[in-house]
C-alpha cells in the first residue's frame, strides 16, 4: 500500500493504534466514498475491532493513503 510522507510522519505518530489491515479493509469494502473539491477521495467503513467507523483519505489515485481516523460524526 502506497502512503504519503504526512500519512507515515504525522498520522501514525498521532495515531499508533491503527492498524494497516484496518485500512486496507476500508479501501475494499467501503460503505461510503465520496470524492472531495480537490480530488482526494474518502472512503468509510465499520471497524468492528475499533467499535467504530474509520475514515480513509486517499490522493486522487485512489491507492495512496494520506489520513486516516476513527470517525465520530459519521452517520450511515
């Protein structure tokens, strides 16, 4: 999985309790996407593990994770 330099440098020191199976999860089954005014593309999914659901950003390539967070504002 391809991440960018603020994902690795800033996200995971942030957060170190993701897990990269987690978001690899999101990126395949996601239960919402939507694609935001500069390209990046966000995808949702329920993390039964995190006991709520996580919000991937990836670039506009769609493969390239920049952030990632539980989601608590989500609604399904």
């Amino acid at each position: 999985m391809k991440t960018t330099t603020y994902f690795t440098a800033s996200v995971m020191s942030r957060r170190p309790y993701l897990k990269m199976e987690w978001i690899e999860y999101v990126l395949k089954h996601p239960i919402r996407t939507e694609v935001q005014t500069n390209g990046r593309i966000r995808r949702w999914a329920f993390i039964q593990e995190l006991g709520k659901h996580l919000r991937v950003v990836t670039k506009p390539d769609g493969k390239t994770v920049h952030n990632a967070f539980p989601d608590r504002g989500f609604k399904a």
